[in-house]
C-alpha cells in the first residue's frame, strides 16, 4: 500500500471531513454580557454573530481580553459593538492546507464555514486541525515530554 504524502493530503482532505459538528452562534443583538455566559456554557473560545443566517462577525475570547478586559464595558450594550465585524470565512469543501495557511497568516483560531449563498454551517478550529495533524505523527507528539531539551535527574517513579 502504497502511503500519500501529508502535503499531498493537506491539499485534497476537504475541512467538512475533519470538523467538529458543534456550532455556538447568536444575534447581533444579544448582550455583551449574555454572549460572554454563552460561551462560558459552551466551553466556547466564539460566538459566531449570525443575521439572517449569514455570519456578520465573530466574537472571541481575544476579543474579550483585548477589548473589555480592565476597561468599563457596559455589559448590556450589545455584543456587536465588540464583535471583529464581516468575519473571513471558508467553505467546508475547502482543503484543510487553505485553512491552515489562512489560519497561520492572520493568527486566527476559529474561521467560519458558509455555504454557497453565505449561510453559516460549521466552525473551524485550531483545535480541530490540531487533532487532524496529530493523527499523522501519533508517535511523535504523544512522546514528546513538555520540554523537549528537558533531562530527568531521576528515573521515573524513583
């Protein structure tokens, strides 16, 4: 058997085959407050802020630590004023090599998924193509001890 290349892989491996179905998403005009516990219920590091089924912006919890943290923020005002307006997005039938780069160029974690006619479908996450990557080197990142340079002055369990 012969075996494919990751390059190769990264390019024809579509991003609806590797993502998680979960989806947090709300109005533009919830609370600041109410977007906030959303995500805090979710386990969430985004809220997609979603019109008419389209996405109109992103809100995350970079947003939370750059725009509200230690600043007077009226927590009932609606999150759209802290939302990062007209989120990029992708396609699910783009290739997880698109996403990655996209995601490494601009230093995003999550992107949003529409389909043709920009209706929201999924979230792609770091996390997701973490998970993805890892499996093609389970060896490698399993073993890997927290510092790589690190030296044991003792045996394990001694």
């Amino acid at each position: 058997m012969k075996s494919i290349p990751v390059s190769q892989l990264l390019k024809e491996k579509k991003i609806f085959h590797i993502i998680n179905p979960r989806l947090v998403q709300t109005s533009p005009e919830t609370s600041l407050k109410q977007a906030v516990c959303l995500m805090q219920e979710n386990r969430s590091g985004y809220v997609v802020i979603v019109k008419n089924q389209k996405p109109v912006g992103i809100f995350t919890e970079v947003d939370v630590v750059r725009k509200i943290l230690g600043k007077k923020a009226d927590w009932k005002r609606p999150v759209s004023d802290w939302m990062t307006p007209d989120p990029v997005v992708l396609s699910p039938e783009d290739s997880v090599g698109k996403a990655i780069d996209l995601m490494a160029e601009r230093r995003f974690y999550h992107i949003p998924l529409v389909d043709r006619k920009g209706n929201l479908t999924g979230m792609l996450s770091v996390r997701s193509l973490i998970r993805f990557l890892a499996e093609f080197y389970p060896t490698e990142v399993y073993n890997l001890p927290p510092c790589p340079h690190q030296v044991h002055e003792t045996r394990e369990g001694g």
